[in-house]
C-alpha cells in the first residue's frame, strides 16, 4: 500500500511533468520527408513550435522554400532529396548528419498517389513500379540510412506515413495499395529487430485528409473513400500531424511496429 501510494506520488506528479515534456522536441533534431506540401508541411510546424529542430526535405524546392521562409530557418535546413533514387536518399541523411551531427526523429510523409481508377489487367507497369519505388522503396532507403546513426546514439523515433489504402485496399489503386501495405509489413520487421536499442518504428494510416495529393484523385474513387467515414468528413492535415508528432517524440516509448489509426472511424484496428 505505501509503496503504491510512493509510486502514486512520485510517478503520478511526475509523470504529468514528464508527459508534458517528453512531446516537446527542445534539443532535437527532427527530419521531415515530405515537408514541402499537406502533412509533412503541417508536422514541421507543428514539431518546430514544440521545440524541435526541423530539418526539411522534397523534392519540391519552390514548396520547401516558402516553408523556409514561414519557419525563419537557415539553409542547412531544408535538403532537397528524391525519395525515387537510393543514392538521392543516402545523401539526404548524410548531409543532415555533417550540418547536425543527430537525427533524433525521422518522419517520412512521401507519397505519390499513382493511377487510380485502373483495372488489374490494364495497370501500365512504367507508372505502378514508380509509385511502390517512391512510397515503398524510398521507405526502406530511408530507414536503411538512417538507422546506424539512431543505433550509435541508442536512441529514435521513426514515424513513415501510409494509408487505410494499405490495410483495406482502394479498388482501382493496386499500386498504392501495394506500396502502403508492403510498408506496413517492412516497419513491424524492423520494429522487431531494433526493438532493444532505444528505436521505435510505427505507421500512420490515414485515410482522406484534405491536401493536394487528393486534387489528382479520381472523384469515384474519393466518393468511394469519403462513404466509408463514420465521421462524415475529410480529416484535417494538423490531425495528422498531431499523432506523427506522438510517434516522433520521447513519449512513444512502448509501442513499435504499430500502425496508428487517423481514419475518422474507419478503421477500428
Ligand atoms: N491526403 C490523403 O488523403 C492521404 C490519405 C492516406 C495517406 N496519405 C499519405 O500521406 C502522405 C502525405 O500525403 P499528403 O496528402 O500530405 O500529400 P502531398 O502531395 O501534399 O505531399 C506529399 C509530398 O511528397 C513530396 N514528394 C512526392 N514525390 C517525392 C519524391 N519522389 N521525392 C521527394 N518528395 C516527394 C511532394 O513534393 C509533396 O511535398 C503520403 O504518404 C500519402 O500517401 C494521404
């Protein structure tokens, strides 16, 4: 009983000052994947007013530099980098680590859509090898370059962004479809593996947000999404970000490999 009621006072009043802190990012450096549009956009915002040192990175220069601007931050960081290219994407962590010497939390928000709308027998193989190159193998370039340092370091967070495309399937996108869940199944590996060296590794699948990916998403197939939202509506690019921040920060402690859910009731696993 007493040492419940030491436990209660100790770790209890700590642990409110301690939750609070362990979301904040003072001292670390967080690279986002993806921050020039949509949600990486939102989750460097988010992650610098929490603290956090941002370093930016797409392949999107003219989307990179406005965030630059909006953020006040130097050049060493915002890096351009092609998810599409193994070399593009080694350079990137690299370079991150000679301007910054760490990177605490990886945040990968990359995705292209591919074609939609597309029947299994009439997919054109140039356009879905492009789409699981970027969303899939750029997921694994980047947790390949990136884990030696976390591991030096015994410590990380990393957090990639799929999709419910990923666990359930959107009919007509079998290239998305195939990069989402073939990301999914890569992270809860890697999670397993890492699992003692002070890295975490989770997914987050949303489901429709309201960014420019979804301009170049057919209407059938954003009817087809938006009809299966109990909440009745698109989420919101800072809904995103506020669970990436979660899974990026200290407090994301004792679950790995996981996939976080951000589909308005979609999904319920
Ligand atoms: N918006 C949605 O409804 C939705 C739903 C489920 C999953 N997602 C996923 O969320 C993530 C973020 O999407 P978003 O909605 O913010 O889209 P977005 O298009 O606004 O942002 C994606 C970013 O990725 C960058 N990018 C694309 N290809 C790249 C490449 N080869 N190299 C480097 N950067 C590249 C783009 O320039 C852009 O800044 C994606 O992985 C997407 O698949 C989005």
């Amino acid at each position: 009983m007493e040492y419940y009621s030491h436990y209660k006072i100790d770790s209890w009043s700590d642990g409110e000052i301690m939750s609070s802190d362990k979301i904040n990012f003072s001292g670390q450096v967080v690279l986002v994947v993806g921050a020039a549009s949509g949600i990486g956009r939102s989750t460097a915002e988010l992650i610098q007013s929490r603290g956090g040192t941002v370093v930016l990175a797409d392949f999107d220069n003219s989307g990179l530099a406005s965030l630059q601007k909006k953020l006040g931050l130097g050049d060493s960081h915002v890096k351009n980098v092609n998810l599409g290219d193994q070399s593009s994407v080694q350079a990137l962590i690299t370079s991150v680590i000679s301007d910054h010497s760490q990177i605490d939390a990886l945040i990968n928000t990359v995705g292209v859509t591919g074609p939609t709308n597309t029947k299994t027998e009439e997919m054109e193989w140039a356009a879905f090898e492009r789409t699981v190159t970027i969303n899939l193998f750029g997921t694994i370039w980047l947790t390949q370059a990136v884990l030696p340092h976390m591991k030096a370091e015994k410590y990380g967070r990393i957090a990639h962004v799929t999709s419910i495309a990923g666990k359930e399937g959107n009919p007509g996108m079998h290239a998305y479809n195939t990069s989402k869940s073939g990301m999914i199944g890569f992270i809860k590996g890697v999670a397993k593996e890492v699992a003692t060296e002070g890295i975490t590794i989770n997914a987050l699948a949303p489901a429709v947000i309201r960014t420019p990916m979804n301009t170049v998403t057919s209407g059938e197939t954003l009817k087809y999404m938006l009809d299966r939202i109990p909440m009745g509506r698109v989420g919101e690019a800072e809904e995103a970000a506020e669970m990436l921040a979660f899974m990026a920060s200290s407090a994301c402690s004792f679950t790995t490999g996981f996939t976080f859910d951000a589909s308005g009731g979609r999904a319920t696993y």
